[in-house]
C-alpha cells in the first residue's frame, strides 16, 4: 500500500512538470513565432526601400518627369514624409501619386524602385 502511495505521488509530480514544461514551451513556441512575424516584416520593408538606387532616381526624375511636373524632384519629395512614400510604394500607388501632382506626366512603372528611392531620400522629414 505505502509502495502504491510512492508510485501516485511520483506519477502526480512528474505530471505537474511536465504540463509546466509544455506551458512553458508553448509560450516560447508562439513568441518564436511572433518574433519570426516581425523579422519577415521587417525584411520586407527593408527589401522595398534598398530595391532602387537613389542616384538613378534623381537622374529619372530630372531626365524624364522634370519638364512636365514643373517642378524639382526636391520639391516633390517634400510633398509627403518618408513613412508616406514607403506607403505608397507599398500599395503599389507610385506613379498614380505622381500624376496627381504633375498629371502631364507620363510615367513607367519601371522606374518606380528608383523614383521611389529618390523620393524617399528627399521626403520632408529627411534631414537633408
């Protein structure tokens, strides 16, 4: 009988640590997951913003928009702040943003990672 009370309390301890143990990995598990969330995120932004080359950017704009937006690239830029530019891009609205401040603008969606960059770089709350 002593013996059968040994085995139950051994048997309901090592229950107790290991559901412990599983709370516990299954909290680290869904952090883990989270911070996993964040890291792809975060690389995601990063992606968008390195894409273009800044000095292809300005050559573009000067070359190609300049004449018909009647105004510097430097000016445009300044028309929004950085985190907007990264929304816009994000959403894929670039050239529709363009064209509403210069709508005799003709522009190819093939410039945008650098447009992008260039406007980025030059955005209000750069501290150029």
């Amino acid at each position: 009988m002593f013996k059968n009370i040994i085995i139950f309390t051994f048997f309901a301890i090592s229950l107790f640590f290991i559901g412990s143990y599983i709370q516990n990995f299954n909290a680290t598990s869904q952090t883990n997951i989270q911070a996993q969330k964040e890291q792809e995120i975060q690389k995601e932004q990063e992606n968008l913003v390195q894409i273009g080359e800044f000095s292809d950017g300005a050559k573009l704009y000067n070359d190609e928009l300049r004449e018909d937006c009647k105004m510097s690239g430097y000016s445009l830029a300044r028309k929004k702040t950085k985190s907007q530019w990264e929304e816009i891009a994000k959403n894929g609205k670039l050239a529709d943003t363009i064209t509403s401040f210069c709508p005799n603008a003709k522009f190819n969606n093939i410039w945008t990672p650098d447009i992008y960059e260039y406007l980025h770089k030059n955005a209000i709350n750069s501290k150029s």
